[in-house]
C-alpha cells in the first residue's frame, strides 16, 4: 500500500474497512461483512472492529490469511452504454434489475459504478475498483466534465437555453450546466447538448423541469475525453492505459 499523510504531515489513518475498500477488493459494506466474520487480519491479529485504524504502507493486511494483493487483482477500468430501465447499484430493495446484469458471467471480481446515472437515463457509465481514481472523477472540483444528450419535450428558445447556464433555484438550490446548446429540433420537440461541471442528484431533469421542460430521454455521451461512440447498449468494454490516465491517472 502507498503511504499517504494527512495535512500535519503525519500518517493518514483510516478504518479498516476503507482500507480493504480503497484496495479495490470489496465495497466497505462486503469488507466490514468479512472484519466481522473474524476474516481479517492486521499484522498477523484477527480484528473484528471495521473501524480499527490501518496506515497505508504500515500495517499488514490479511483476508482469509491471505495477502491482500493477491486478492485484489488487477486494477480495473470499465466503459459500460448503460441502458435505460437499470439502477445503479449493486443490490435494490425493490428487487428491481441493476447495471450489474451487464457483467454477468465476466469474472471481473468486485468493481463499483463512479457516480451514477438514474433508472430512466442511459448511456455512459464508467466502473472500476480503483477507488482514488474513482474519486477523483467524481470530485465537484476536479473532476471531468460530463456531456449529455437530451430530448426534450418541446423546443426551448434562446432565452431558455441561456437561463439554463446562468442557473436556475429549485428547491432552494441553484442548479446550472456549464453549456446547453440547441442540437436539432422536430415540431414538437428537440434535442439538446447539455455539459456540467458538477454532479447534483437528477440535476438536470430538475434544472428543465424549474424551466417547464420535460425530459423525455436522457443519455451520456461523454466523461471528459471519454466519449461513450459506437459502444452497443448493454455491452462494457475496458478503458485503455490512455483513457485512464486522460481521466485522472490510474
């Protein structure tokens, strides 16, 4: 593990279940499963408390007796077209289907969506068990831009379009897209290119609802330089060395 240090300079410590997380072997919920199952150990000591404190580069991490590195595999890095009617997660209460039907049968160990699209949008969704790359990409302040076709229920003007950049309150917060261009209209509807720079819960269903717009398709066609292209829906294909590091190193 690569040492990291908080901002006194000393070593960073951090739960146990993160740790086993941020190694890319298991979500913080499967890790604190397997601690309290008495699977873990910490320089050679069962510990059973998810939240026993590692250094990064200090302490040696078990599972099952054996090392963590092992377990953990290679790093992965996944493009999935994510169709509409998924929710992205790996378990939903409502037993609904999740993004996880697309992997079934690959042998990819354990990977997690980075961010999220809603059941009723489609299109790009990156996945991977790296979870400081995966933090990075999701961060509001660093992380990539994200591109999105929208169809649209009627066919907004010029004043909308710009209102949709200067940001618009709903429910007490300002919602904007960093650009909303006009892509091409029908009679009654239109399609629309929307970029943002932030990552708000349905931000931009919210943002054309507050404008009296309805969202009749929502699909990502792009994280950064990482464009979704010919990819066919419900297929995932691996990043290459290039596309990662693009998107934040890896």
């Amino acid at each position: 593990m690569q040492k990291s240090a908080s901002r006194d300079g000393r070593p960073r410590r951090i739960g146990l279940a993160r740790a086993l997380s941020k190694l890319g072997i298991a979500s913080r919920t499967e890790a604190a499963t397997w601690i309290r199952a008495g699977r873990v150990r910490v320089d050679g000591r069962v510990v059973t408390d998810p939240e026993f404190p590692t250094v990064d580069g200090v302490h040696r991490l078990q599972v099952d007796a054996g090392p963590v590195d092992v377990i953990a595999g290679p790093r992965r890095y996944l493009a999935l077209n994510k169709p509409r009617g998924l929710v992205t997660t790996a378990r939903d209460e409502h037993a609904r289907e999740t993004v996880y039907r697309c992997f079934e049968g690959a042998g990819l160990g354990w990977i997690a969506p980075v961010g999220r699209l809603d059941k009723a949008s489609e299109g790009l969704l990156l996945f991977s068990n790296d979870s400081a790359w995966s933090a990075g990409i999701t961060d509001p302040a660093r992380g990539p831009d994200k591109t999105y076709h929208v169809q649209v229920d009627g066919i907004p003007d010029a004043a909308q379009l710009r209102a949709m950049c200067e940001g618009v309150e709903a429910d007490g917060i300002l919602l904007r897209a960093k650009s909303a261009t006009l892509l091409r209209a029908g009679a009654k509807n239109a399609w629309l290119e929307i970029v943002l720079d932030e990552g708000r819960n349905r931000q931009i269903r919210r943002l054309l609802a507050a404008l009296g717009i309805g969202v009749l398709r929502l699909v990502r066609v792009a994280i950064g330089t990482l464009a979704l292209g010919d990819l066919p829906k419900g297929q995932w294909r691996e990043l290459t060395a290039e596309e990662v590091a693009a998107l934040g190193g890896g």
